[in-house]
C-alpha cells in the first residue's frame, strides 16, 4: 500500500499535472512530501505548484466542526 511519509494512502489520481493524495494524518505538517513537489536543481516546472491541505482533527472531539456538519 502507498505511503505518505509513515501514513496510509486511501486514494491518489493524477490528471496531466494536477494530483490528488487522501492520506491518514493527523495534526501536522507533511514537509517532505510538499517539498517533493519544487523544482530542484535541474526539475523544472511550468508554474508554481499549488498545495492545499485540508484536514479533519477536528474530527477527534465531540464539539469539533466534523461532528457539527454530520447528518448524525
């Protein structure tokens, strides 16, 4: 199975130069992973690349906004 660092990968698609990576985290930063994206010596990239994390933590408390939103 894939891994981000020492976490589960769930789901990943790429599409031309745009990917998608659903991973098992917690409440921090995954810095190899994002720096694996710059270009770097003689990589090169068209732009710059765009990242967007977007996390549940709060899905661990009761009150947190996971639970709030839920149909539960």
């Amino acid at each position: 199975m894939a891994r981000v660092g020492n976490r589960t990968v769930h789901f990943f698609r790429q599409e031309g130069n745009v990917s998608t990576t659903i991973f098992e985290g917690k409440h921090e930063q995954v810095v190899p992973a994002v720096l694996a994206l710059l270009p770097v010596g003689n990589r090169r990239v068209n732009q710059a690349p765009t990242v967007l994390f977007i996390g549940d933590s709060n899905g661990e408390i009761k009150e947190g906004w996971v639970h709030q939103l839920s149909f539960e």
